[in-house]
C-alpha cells in the first residue's frame, strides 16, 4: 500500500503557502517515505515557506531520521516583485527583499514539526560544497533557470546513496505548459541519459528516479 500521510499532516500541507498540488505531494511524500529505508537524512532544495517540508519532515519522523531544507530565503527569480509568483507578504519591510525564512518557521511550528527539520540558509551550492554525508533522497525544487537547476543537480547527486531517490519538480516537456521554463525538465533528461537513474514515477510535473549507479 503506498504511504499516505495522516489528515492533520495533509491539512497542514494545503494550508501551508506555497504551489505543489495535493496530488503531487502525495507522491512526494510516498517517494520520501520510501527513501526513509535508507536511515539516512532526506533533503530538499528550495524551501520557499515550507509547504513540500511538512511532507518530507513527516516522512523523517516516520522513519528516525531528519529532514533537511536548502533555501537562501531570498526567493527565486519568478518570485521578484513584479513577476507573477511575487507574494508581496513575503518581503521584509525593513530591508525591502524578500524574506521567506519566518514564514518557513512558522509552517513548521504549525505543523509540529520543528523537530524533525534542519534548515540550512544559504544558496545551494555553497551549501553543498560543504556537504559530505550520504542522504537518501534529493528533492529538487530550487531555481528555475538552467544555471541553478544544474548547480543543483551536480551539487547534490553526488550525496545522493545508490538505490536512494531523486526527485525533480516542475518537469514540462513541453515549454508551453509553464512560464518559468524547462530546465527541470531538462535536468530530468540528464540524470536519465547518465545511465544512473532509472524512472520510478512520474505525477503531473513531479519525477522520481532511483540512483542505480555512479555516474550523474
């Protein structure tokens, strides 16, 4: 039976700000649930305010073992004011740039899952420069333009354990479907023509893959 999370952890997911359908996140949560097997920690780039956190903070309590969040907190470029994505809410009145960190917080208060989340503040591939443990799932939902997305995925994969999951959102084939443009999908694309990923699923915009070997 594929893992579902409890009504309050759902509740808390669709109330939390943020763009990931219910759908979506139903096979986030079953990918990260699933990936918890490994006992290492599961790891997400682009926390925005936290809505696709819940999901991966209980799948780690579920498992024993810690969610990880990677996210300056700044935004990404589809967030800027006067783009479409912009949630004037999320800007800091003093310095005037946005500053999702406190909204994070708080969706994980709510939610009560402060514990089981660590949340790394800083642009992703300092952060991942620095990184050297195994995790057992990459979730990537960073940056939209080919230069973050593929400074995601060369950051991370390597971390990634062999038989662990990585998962892409925001994956269109076709660049009609989405403004923001492909480079997730093109990401997608790459990790299955190294030949070390294998497709586990795909719903709507969101793919797993599982590392079946070394290269990325």
């Amino acid at each position: 039976m594929t893992a579902a999370p409890e009504p309050e952890i759902l509740a808390a997911f669709e109330a939390a700000k943020g763009f990931m359908p219910p759908h979506e996140g139903l096979a986030l949560y079953a990918a990260a649930v699933e990936a918890g097997r490994f006992g290492l920690p599961l790891l997400e780039v682009g926390t925005y305010c936290g809505r696709s956190t819940i999901l991966l903070a209980d799948a780690a309590r579920r498992a024993g073992v810690t969610a990880l969040t990677v996210d300056h907190h700044r935004g990404s470029e589809e967030q800027q004011p006067g783009w479409d994505y912009h949630d004037p809410a999320t800007v800091d009145p003093e310095t005037g740039l946005m500053d999702t960190l406190p909204t994070f917080r708080r969706t994980l208060h709510r939610a009560g899952l402060e514990d089981h989340v660590i949340a790394l503040v800083g642009r992703s591939p300092q952060v991942a420069a620095v990184w050297n443990s195994p995790v057992g799932l990459v979730f990537v939902d960073g940056g939209h333009t080919d230069e973050h997305a593929n400074a995601d995925y060369e950051g991370w994969v390597p971390h990634l354990a062999e038989g662990g999951l990585l998962a892409i959102h925001d994956v269109f084939p076709d660049p009609r479907d989405e403004f923001t443009g492909q480079a997730p999908y093109r990401i997608y694309l790459r990790a299955l023509a190294s030949g070390a990923f294998t497709e586990v699923s795909a719903t709507d915009s969101l793919r797993v893959l599982r590392r079946t070997g070394a290269g990325i």
